[in-house]
C-alpha cells in the first residue's frame, strides 16, 4: 500500500489494524484484526472502502459467533457446494433480493431459521430437491430465468416490457434500484 493521504496531501498512508468495541445484542462484542490507514504526518486515520468491505465482514462473523451462526465463509462454501449462485441461492432460499450477496459480504445478519436451513440443506441432499420442487409453483420463480444485465441502467419511467411473455414478472433495474413488475 503506497497511497498519499487524502487529508493533508503530503504524508502517505500506511496501513494498521485496530480493535474496535461494539455494542451488540445488550451487550458488547470486541473484534481484532479490522484495518484502517493512519498518516504519520497529520495523524489522521483514515478507512478506504475496501478495509470497510472486509472490516464489515469481521463485524459480522463475531456477532454470528455470538450468536451461534454460521460464518460469511460457510455461508459461502455451503452456497458453492449446492452448485448455486448468489442470485439462485436468494431466490431458492428467500430473504430478499440479493440476500446472499449480503449475507456473504457481512452487510445484513442470516436469521436463525434461514441457518437451520442451510445446514440442514447442506447436509441432506434430498432438501434441495425439495426445495426446488416446491419452487416452481412459484410464479416468481421466473425472476431469475430472464436475462437481464444487471449493470443496464434503464432511465425511470420507461417502459421496458421487452419480450416478456404477457403476465410474466420480470425485474428492471431503473435510477431507484430493483423494482419487479409484470409484463402486460
Ligand atoms: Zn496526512
């Protein structure tokens, strides 16, 4: 890391780790080893976004060690070993739009049940059949079958029912996020 520091101009940031104390569930849970940048010349200690990304992700995995859940890497080694990506694993599994993704980045904590499930789908085979089953009588099931680049950024207002088949939900990506809709 050579990086000149952003607050004086001058001095170059170097890279330190710090303990930070959060309150937590009542109480309050203390996590090592989260990295920040400290200037030696002005002694400002700036956070870049990508110590922000991984800091995130230590935040979270001590509040699910806390709590007794599993951690964003099993998450993501359980997700990977049922063959499925973030995008499928949020649709098969709920939670939202992206859930895995925030899961997995330690932006939002799994609940407890959604933990339960992902063990349990882990370990018997036969649960993901089912759960996939059950998934197709789920009319947004579709969602996720069409192809839509998800960097497009569609102006607001416009209408994009662009080869949908009448009465099929789709999602598009306009100027305020995801929105599903269902083409007419
Ligand atoms: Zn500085």
């Amino acid at each position: 890391m050579n990086m000149i520091c952003p607050m004086c101009d001058q001095g170059v940031l170097r890279e330190i780790t710090f303990t930070g104390d959060y309150a937590f569930n009542g109480g309050r849970i203390v996590v090592s080893g989260l990295k920040g940048c400290f200037c030696d010349l002005c002694k400002s200690d700036p956070i870049l976004s990508e110590q922000i990304t991984e800091n995130q992700v230590l935040i979270a995995d001590a509040k699910r060690r806390e709590m007794g859940l599993l951690q964003s890497k099993e998450i993501r080694a359980i997700r990977l070993g049922l063959g499925l990506t973030q995008h499928q694993a949020s649709d098969l599994f709920g939670g939202g739009t992206n859930s895995f993704s925030k899961y997995e980045r330690g932006e939002v904590l799994q609940s407890a049940a959604l933990d339960n499930l992902l063990r349990v789908a882990a370990s018997i085979p036969e649960v993901m059949s089912q759960l996939k089953e059950h998934h197709r009588g789920d009319r947004t099931a579709s969602l996720y079958s069409v192809p839509i680049a998800p960097n497009v950024l569609i102006p607001s207002g416009r209408d994009v029912n662009i080869g949908f088949a009448k009465g099929m939900n789709f999602k598009r990506f306009t100027n305020s996020g995801w929105t599903k809709g269902r083409a007419a």
